[in-house]
C-alpha cells in the first residue's frame, strides 16, 4: 500500500505574519530568503492577499503589486497562493464585477498560481464572479468554505455546499477555520463524508489560538485530508498556524509522506527567528497573539477578536464588561442568522454586540454596517433574520433577495478617472479603487516628491532702517 502523501502550504510570509505581527514584515525581510522558500518542497507558498495589500499601502510604503512581483522573481518554482474575500476583493465591501474581474486578471498575470476564495457567509453567490475570473485567466481556483458551528452548520450543510462549489469549477476545496474551533473529531467526520463526496483535493486551514490545532491537523489526515496550512516556527503557535517543522516531524513519524525538505525548513526557521525577535523588541509582536485561548471554543471567536474587543473596552476605560460582551456575541451572532465570525462579520458582530453592553438596551444603538447586511448587501444569511429584528433595524426596508454585486454598476472607469494623471497602469488605478484615500497617498507620493509635504506660510519683512 502506498504512502499517503500529505502537501504542506506555508504561510509565514502572509497568513503566518498576518496573525502575530499584523503583517507588518516588509518585503526586504522576505527576500534573502525566498530561494530556500522555492526549493523546501512546499506544495504552495501563500504570499500575499489577505490584509497584505492594505498594509503595504498603510504602513510599510511598499506597492503590493511590486512585492508580489518579486516575490515570484526569486520563487519561480513553487506555486504561489493568495486569499480573496470573493466579491469584497481584499477590502470590506462588495465590488462591481468589471473590478472583481481585472483584479484577478492582474493577481495572475503578476506571478499569484492558487487564488484561494472566500466569502463570509458562504454565500456562493459572491464568488462567481472571482470564480470564472480566475479560470479564465488559467489559475487554480480554490473554493472555501467558511467553517463555523451552529445548529445550522452541520456536516450535511457543508457537504452540499462543497458539492455546489465542485460543481461551480472549483479546482480545489478549503475548509478555513479562522477561529481555530474545528474539534479533532469534527475535523475526522468532516473530512471523511467530504472525501466520500468530492473528486477534488481538500486542503485544511486553521489557527492555534485555542491550542487544538495539531491534532485537528493529524486527525483531518487521518481523515485523507491532501494539504495541510502550517508556518514557519518563529512565526507559528497563538493565533497564527501550527509550526510547519513540528508538522513534518509528527506526520512523518505517523508514516505520511511529506515532501518537504526538513533541513531547509529547519533554516528556514533559523533565518526567521531574529526577525520574530526584532518584532518582539520593538513591541510589534504583542506577547497576548502567543496566548492559548480555550475561551475561543466557547465563544466561536476569532483570537483576534478577542484582543481586538478588549483594546476597544480599554480605550473606554470599560475592561470590567469583558466578559458581558462576550457573552453577548453568540447571543448577537444568532440574531443575525448565524454568520460566520471571519471579516468582516466578525468585526461587526463584535461591535454590535459591544454597543448594546455599553448602551445598556439591545439593538439601541446600530452601526451602518449592520443595517447595510440587514439589507443584504452583504449577501444572504445563513439562517433567515426574524421579521421583527430586521424592522427594528431598518424600519419598512425591503432587503434584497438577489446576488448583492448585480446591483452595483461597472466602477473601473469611474476608478480610473478619478485617480487621473497619479495612475500608468491597471495594477495602480484597483491599489486606489480598493484603498481610496491610502492608495491615492501612496501613488501621489510616487509621482510628486512634494506631494505631502506641508505648505508654510512666510511672512518677509522689507522693512528698512
């Protein structure tokens, strides 16, 4: 009997980074090491996506377009993965078609192979569009589902809804856990009635952060999971992936076949241990990341949610309500037809459920966000909204029923008109059409040295004795 072969995709420079430092590595501490990155073994290097595209722009000055670029420059071997929120693109709201379109067209041409897609209440709906995109323009497609728990999110849902994205084209399927809540033995039944129902590989994604990970991992391929998601050690474990070493140890020793080189992934290591430290020492990797958090498992929230409610409860001096807000998320969660805690659900639903702890009454207070999904602009809940709520929340609005994007006119053009004379190529006018005011900045300064610096004002006095 032959050897399972199990592929291993690394995440340190995207998802790895993304977790425990808020992506800020910049794409200088990427290339020293990325020809031992292409030739480790790796089935995929996942890069870019994700929040790199806005971090670039935000913090680092870098042009993402460029970063992907070279990155493919010095890794021309192993194929590169990126993240896509389907219709949201890498931004927080749906886009027209016609820029969902050259986004992808661009993401391939630039060096990206996989483009693994995303939408946050698993409405398939909204990934159509990226879907034909990504075929037509010969990249892999990988189809996701968005992994959550409820009454509702049971293995027969999510076996249909892989079967519907088989069926769609998808040339692979992810089960994406971004709050690390997959259970072993979910992992187990999951993997097994999907392998018994889909001729495609079944890749696994999750974070550590509620400290079970690894024997999600193990249990999954027991299961005939085909990929793995790990990263390299100095940026694995808290709310970022399983280390990818520990992995290949474990699986090798279970009697897997693993074709990751393990002395290229123990240097890979070695050469990213002092830039973890750099980050540590500079405060940019904030020790609560590393924090085990069983909580999360109760909660079904993203470790990153969690720190993220607590720094917005400090800020207004309320840490006392901690445990409240919490505990109002599920109950928040639930109203709203039990969506997905994966962005940018989880954000709203956390500051849903903070404003009605800190008003004191449910639902007093709604931000604009919550009435727009209300709406369905933001796609179809998983589990229909009580009639009384969506009143309470936007009043005698009709929501649409229909794909949310159809009633978003073609915005390229628009795009490109309004970024004028700062734009020489398609890449430039989506870094503005995505990120408005940080890619106008970003391209501004580019184009005009003096682009940002202030106007002074200097009074010279002629007057003479």
């Amino acid at each position: 009997m032959n050897k399972q072969t199990v592929g291993i995709t690394e995440t340190v420079l995207r998802d790895g980074q993304q977790s425990l430092i808020a992506t800020r590595m910049p794409i200088d501490d990427m290339l020293p090491i990325l020809e031992k990155l292409d030739r480790a073994g790796y089935h995929a290097l996942e890069v870019w996506g994700g929040a790199t595209f806005d971090t670039c722009l935000r913090y680092l000055n870098e042009d993402p377009w460029e970063r992907l670029r070279q990155i493919r420059q010095h890794a021309p071997n192993t194929p590169l993965q990126m993240l896509l929120r389907g219709q949201n693109i890498l931004g927080y709201k749906n886009y027209a078609d016609d820029v969902v379109e050259k986004f992808v067209e661009k993401s391939i041409s630039n060096g990206i192979d996989i483009i693994r897609m995303f939408d946050a209440l698993n409405d398939t709906r909204n990934l159509k569009t990226a879907l034909k995109a990504t075929k037509k323009y010969g990249g892999h497609a990988q189809m996701t589902i968005s992994y959550t728990t409820s009454d509702f999110h049971t293995i027969p849902y999510y076996v249909q809804l892989a079967k519907e994205m088989e069926i769609m084209g998808a040339d692979s399927l992810c089960i994406k856990d971004m709050a690390g809540i997959l259970t072993p033995q979910r992992a187990y039944d999951l993997v097994s009635e999907l392998k018994a129902s889909l001729n495609i590989p079944i890749e696994i994604h999750t974070h550590a952060t509620s400290g079970i990970a690894d024997m999600t991992y193990i249990k999954a391929v027991e299961a005939g999971a085909d990929i793995i998601d790990t990263a390299s050690s100095p940026f694995a474990g808290g709310t970022s992936q399983p280390a990818t070493e520990s992995m290949l140890v474990a699986l090798r020793d279970l009697g897997y076949d693993v074709t990751v080189d393990a002395t290229l992934a123990a240097e890979i290591a070695e050469y990213f241990a002092p830039i973890r430290d750099r980050f540590r020492h500079d405060g940019g990797l904030n020790p609560k990341v590393m924090d085990v958090q069983p909580k999360s498992l109760r909660y079904q929230v993203p470790g990153g949610m969690l720190s993220n409610l607590l720094a917005q409860l400090k800020d207004q001096g309320q840490e006392a309500l901690y445990e409240q807000v919490l505990n109002e998320v599920p109950k928040v969660r639930a109203d709203l037809g039990y969506p997905p805690l994966v962005t940018p659900l989880s954000q709203m639903v956390g500051t849903q459920a903070l404003m009605n702890v800190m008003s004191g009454e449910r639902y007093k207070l709604i931000p604009n966000e919550i009435k727009d999904y209300v709406r369905g602009q933001y796609g179809r809940p998983p589990v229909p909204i009580a009639t009384s709520l969506v009143q309470k929340i936007i009043g005698d609005e009709q929501p649409i029923t229909s794909r949310p994007a159809d009633h978003i006119a073609p915005q390229f053009k628009q795009f490109e008109t309004a970024i004028g004379d700062y734009a020489h190529s398609v890449e430039d006018v989506l870094i503005y059409g995505l990120f408005p005011d940080q890619g106008r900045d970003f391209l501004g300064r580019r184009e005009d040295r003096f682009y940002d610096v202030p106007i002074q004002n200097i009074t010279v006095d002629f007057a003479t004795k």
